[in-house]
C-alpha cells in the first residue's frame, strides 16, 4: 500500500441520473383507470389498512392498471411491493412476481395470506408435493399473485403453463439483477426477456432500488420494455440520521451507538468474516444480545440467525454484506458499519434497511483510509485477473468501480450534509432547510469545527506550493509537522518556511484536514499509483483569503445523545400520542408487543406481519374496546380485524381490568 496516496474527490457536479419524472395525465386510462384507482384504494384500506398511497405508488399503480410497461426506481422502504400487489387485486387474472431472494417472497406470501389475498410461491426450495399443489392452483386460476424465483421461471415449460393459466402481468422484483451493469447480476433473469417475446402483449414492470443510468437503459432493454413509464422515487429517507465517524476503537465506538438504542433491532456491517466473527464475540462479552452472520457459515445457522433476528429473538446482527437482501424486518433502529463500504449505492442500500417503518434510525460509519485502500487494491487485483483471463472491458469496469469508491470516500471525509450528499448522488435535487437537514451530524453540528480553518487551510495549502504540488500527502504530513526524515532532507524540504508550521499538531488530524480540502475540491489528486497534491483553482483562492473553507476536528463520538432529528426525532409511543392525542400506555404497549411476539411464533411469520409498533402504538393510546373501534385504526384491514381482532382486545381488556384503570369507551 502507498501511504502517500489520498484517493481522489468526487466530481464537483454530476449531471442528473434520472429524467425528470414524466406526469401522468390523469384521463389516460384506457380501461377507466379513474374509477379503478378507487377501487384500489378500497381494497388498500381493507386488505392492507393503510389510509392512503404514495404518490408514486399511485403512479405506478395507474401504470400497471393502464397495462403499461414500466420501470419504478424507489428507495428501500419506498413501498415497492404494494406497487404490483395492489393492482393484482382488482385485476382479472394472474400476476407473476419474479424475485431473486426467496424468505423475501415467503414473507410477502405469509403478509398476502394473512390480509386474506390468494398468493402462493414457487421456488426450487419446495419439494415436488408442495410445487404440485401450486402448479393446481395456477391451473384451476385460483391465484392472485404468484410468486417464482427466476430459476424456477427458466425450467422448460413453465412459460408455457403461466400463458395457459391466464397470466395478465409481470412485475419483476430487484430488475437490476439483470443487468450486468448492476451489482447482483443473476442470468436467469435473462429468461424474462424470452418471456416478453413469446406474449408481446404482456404488460411487464420491473422494479429497483439502485439504478444508474446504465443499469437502468440496460433494464429496460434486457426486459423489452416498450416506452415505458419511468418512475423515479425519492432517494431522501428523512428519518434516517447519518453520522460518519474515523474509526478509532471499534468496539467501544458501536457501544456508543448501541446505548442510544438499548434493546432495539440493529444490523452491524463489517467487511471480512474474521471481523465480524470478532465483533461479535467482543459484543457478547460486553451483553450485547448478538448473533454473527456470513457465508461462509452453514445455510443452516445463517438461516436460523435470520429467523431469531426476525422473530425478535435477537436484537444485533453482526455481518457482512451477505446479510440483508432476506431480512424484512421493517423496525431496523441502526445500521452501523464497521468500515467503509465498496460504494455510495452499496452504503445506500445497505442503510436503507433502517427504519423501513417511516420512524426514526440511525446510521453510523466508521470509516479510516486503509479501508479505501484495501478496497482499491482488491478493485486493482481482481481487473487485473479478469484481464488475465482475457474479458473485455475489465479497464472501464475498473474505472467506475474506483469512482463509486471515490464519491463515498468524499462523503466520509467531507462536511457535507449527508442527506444532501446522498440525495444529489442520486441525480436529485435536495430541498435545503436555512438550518440544515436536522437528520446528519454535519447538520446537527455534532462536527467540532476548528477555529482557524482558513489559517490552517492556508498552511496546508502552501506547502504543497512551496514542494512544487509535486509530492503526496504522507510527505506533505511530514514536512508540516517538522519531521526530520531522509527524504526531506534530500529534498531540501527542511529548508523550506512550512517545515514545521503544523508541529504540534498529529499526522492524523492533519490527513484529516488534507483529506477535507480533498472532498470539498481545494485540492486535487493526480490519481494513479503515486498520486501528488495539487491546488485547484479554489485552493488558489483561499491561498489568497478569498474563499474560505470550513474544516473540522478529528472528533471523538457524536455529542447527541438521542439518535433523533427534529425530522424524524419521535418513536411510535410519540407518534400514536401526537396523532390520537392521547397518553400512551407504556406498559400496555409492551404487553402488546409480547403478546405479538408470541402470536408471531406460533404462526411462524415475522411479527410486523401481526401489526406494526405504530399499529400497536395507536392501540395503546385508543383502547379499543370492540371491533369497530379497532377497525378504525389506522394498520387494521378487515381480515386483521377479524382474525387478530379479538385476541388483542381480549389482552387489552385484561391489562384495563389489571391496571383498574378505565378503558376508552
Ligand atoms: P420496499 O420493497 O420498497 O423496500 P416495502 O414494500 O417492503 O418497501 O414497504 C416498506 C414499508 O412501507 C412496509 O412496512 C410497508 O408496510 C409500508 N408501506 C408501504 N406502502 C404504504 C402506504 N401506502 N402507507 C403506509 N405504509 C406503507
Ligand atoms: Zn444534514
């Protein structure tokens, strides 16, 4: 590795990722979509219980009615699911899910069947009886929705029994898997194109949550989509609050976070399995409930991790990126990583698990410069065995690997609003607040800033002048902090009216501002093996005190104690309380919670498939004392209503008897 190397900063701007989200005229429904789309609502309310769609949602909910083609980017948590499981109730006929993860469709299933919706799966996991029992389903017309896995879908024959059973529309779940472009390439998601030339007519819409503009053309092109309507989402997830920390000592920085969110569900990334195996141990012997999790351990234990995660059995998951793309569970309250991801889209992606119920979670990164180097190293090693074995275009991919890198090494080092910087990654733009985005740890002012930025700056930046911005940073360091090393002495360096001018200060606080100057394009890089420091046009500025940088200290741990943003800062409890205006029951709340918990056991489904903490948050604030009352909260659709209904109002009567207190009439 060479030290001296500081990775380069991202592009200033970036030309927008996605076009503009087209409108949909709202008299384009062939089929009288308008009287459809109430329809929708209906059932939304009753099969699901939730008060209204997104706005995307909606419009790819008129998309599909519409028959139309379409592809709908949307973030994790966007309520993507909804999009193709809505339209599928009201349609005539079959709609086919295509999914790459297997416990994700199993849990969509279980979810469909307990709000009373005919679904089934078919996946190469089943054994002959079970596919036989499905294959009767699909053959009497019996289903809604089927689910299949893309191997089941290349098995010959099956296009031809999904034509014969009726098959009306195609929705295909994690589209980017059919894209080598993307970062989960799965060939049989080719066979899904060889669907679409077999039934021309079939309306297909494919579904992601990371799409660059290749990935995206690509989609569209392996898919066969016919002008379809591309449908952009939001890429902001304002109750995520990101923080980004150098990482010092590991362990003591995740129990930091971990006192912020005692006894809630949390995911822990580290990137090799020694380290995770290690973290995990480390957070067991400090009474962190915690299980580890990644590939190379038996499917049978990363399965029954899973499940305990899942189940509430367990609050912390340490992993690597192997986990996640299963889980489901929707009240994730922090992701942490333990080094810096491979890309913004992976970090994106990973974090996006947090708070897919709409209330507050934290991300924290902890990040340090060897983990960019090992990444590039093993970018460089594997382009240039793929280049060995002789495939084309190892160089590009090499190229763009490296900038994906680059843009989150930007984030991590800069003082940039997190969500600000997320958001215009993704080709949007961000609305700012004069305060700030209340949700990162820039915005926050968790950042210590240092006073005399500008001098410093200043410091740094002339003597990079004074070396003839022909060295790199670790030189630079030196010759800042007065070192008396063999090479400054050969350079003369020593010599130099910055040879000293930063001692006192440490190497690392000083590569820390380095790498600041770098993020926010004071400063270039040349890039390559052994890449100089040179001053950009702005570094030239602020030598002459025209432009001012803001830097800040090597901080320690965020100064906030809660994880909560003025954005997102309330829990379910505060939720329900604001909404109904009532008090919350705590206690009440935690019975139900239990009583959820076991409900959830002994059907074996996860337990936001019962309700979720705000459903049962609103329960502890309105104490239903009958259905209807219970049917007018907001999460209860009929068939909960009926099935789960009496149980809870049984247990809510119970606590009211036991507490004597007077139950909401
Ligand atoms: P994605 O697949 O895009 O990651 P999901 O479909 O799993 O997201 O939905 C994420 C969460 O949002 C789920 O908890 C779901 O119940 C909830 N959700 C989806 N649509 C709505 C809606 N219209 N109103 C309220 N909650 C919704
Ligand atoms: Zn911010």
């Amino acid at each position: 590795m060479n030290r001296d190397e500081i990775p380069r900063p991202p592009a200033a701007a970036r030309g927008s990722l996605f076009a503009p989200v087209r409108p949909m005229p709202r008299d384009a429904a062939a089929d009288g979509s308008g009287d459809g789309m109430d329809r929708v609502l209906a059932e939304v309310r009753r099969s699901f219980g939730f008060e209204s769609l997104r706005p995307l949602q909606e419009q790819a909910i008129r998309a599909s009615l519409d028959r139309r083609d379409a592809l709908v980017v949307m973030p994790t948590g966007g309520g993507k699911s909804l999009c193709y499981q809505a339209p599928a109730l009201i349609r005539e006929g079959l709609t086919v899910v295509v999914s790459p993860l297997i416990s994700l469709m199993k849990d969509q299933v279980d979810g469909l069947r307990s709000n009373g919706v005919a679904a089934e799966l078919l996946s190469s996991a089943q054994d002959a009886s079970e596919r036989h029992a499905v294959q009767s389903a699909i053959g009497a017309r019996e289903l809604r929705l089927l689910f299949v896995s893309p191997e089941r879908l290349a098995t010959p024959g099956f296009l031809e029994r999904l034509e014969a059973a009726g098959i009306e529309s195609l929705a295909v779940d994690e589209a980017h898997c059919i894209s080598h472009w993307g970062h989960d390439f799965r060939p049989e998601y080719r066979q899904i194109g060889e669907l679409r030339r077999r039934r021309p007519d079939l309306p297909i819409q494919a579904y992601t949550a990371t799409a660059t503009p290749e990935v995206r053309d690509d989609i569209v092109a392996q898919l066969g989509l016919r002008d379809p309507e591309i449908l952009v989402g939001s890429f902001d997830r304002p109750n995520l609050t990101y923080r980004v920390q150098p990482r010092q000592n590991l362990v003591d920085q995740i129990m930091g976070v971990l006192r912020r969110h005692s006894g809630e569900a949390g995911i822990v990334y580290c990137l090799s399995r020694k380290d995770v195996e290690r973290t995990a141990r480390e957070l067991a012997a400090k009474g962190v409930s915690c299980d580890y999790y990644h590939a190379g351990i038996s499917a049978a234990d990363r399965e029954r991790t899973q499940d305990r995660f899942q189940r509430e059995e367990l609050d912390v998951v340490v992993a690597t990126v192997a986990f996640g793309m299963g889980i489901d569970r929707t009240d994730v309250r922090f992701v942490i990583h333990g080094s810096l991801p491979k890309g913004v889209e992976q970090f994106s992606q990973e974090t996006g698990r947090a708070g897919r119920d709409g209330l507050p979670a934290e991300c924290v990164m902890f990040y340090s410069g060897s983990d960019y180097h090992n990444w590039k190293n093993l970018m460089e090693r594997s382009a240039r065995e793929a280049a060995e074995n002789g495939l084309s275009g190892a160089d590009d991919e090499l190229g763009a690997s490296l900038e994906r890198l680059g843009h989150l090494w930007g984030m991590a080092t800069g003082a940039v609003c997190r969500h600000r910087f997320l958001v215009e990654y993704f080709g949007q733009e961000f609305e700012a607040q004069a305060d700030g985005c209340g949700a990162c740890d820039v915005c926050l002012g968790e950042l210590a800033r240092v006073d005399d930025s500008l001098v410093i700056a200043q410091k740094i930046l002339s003597c990079i002048v004074r070396c003839d911005q022909r060295y790199g940073a670790g030189h630079i360091t030196d010759v800042l902090r007065g070192a008396d090393t063999a090479r400054i002495r050969q350079c003369g360096h020593d010599r130099l009216s910055t040879h000293g001018i930063l001692a006192g200060r440490s190497a690392r606080e000083i590569r820390h501002w380095m790498e600041q100057l770098l993020a926010s394009g004071y400063l270039a890089s040349t890039g390559g093996n052994y890449p100089t420091l040179h001053l950009s046009q702005t570094g030239v500025q602020c030598l002459r005190g025209e432009e001012e940088p803001v830097l800040f200290a090597l901080q320690e741990a965020p100064r906030g104690k809660r994880s909560g943003s003025k954005r997102g800062s309330e829990s379910a409890l505060e939720a329900a309380a604001a909404e109904t205006g009532a008090v919350v029951d705590e206690a009440l709340y935690k019975r139900l919670k239990d009583l959820r918990r076991s409900l959830a056991r002994e059907r074996g489904v996860p337990p936001y498939l019962i309700f979720n903490d705000r459903t049962l948050a609103l329960f502890a604030a309105e104490r239903p004392t009958d259905e209807a009352a219970l049917r007018n909260i907001k999460g209860v659709g009929d068939k909960k209503a009926a099935d789960l209904g009496p149980v809870f109002l049984e247990s809510i009567a119970e606590h009211a008897a036991a507490s004597g207190s007077q139950t909401a009439s």
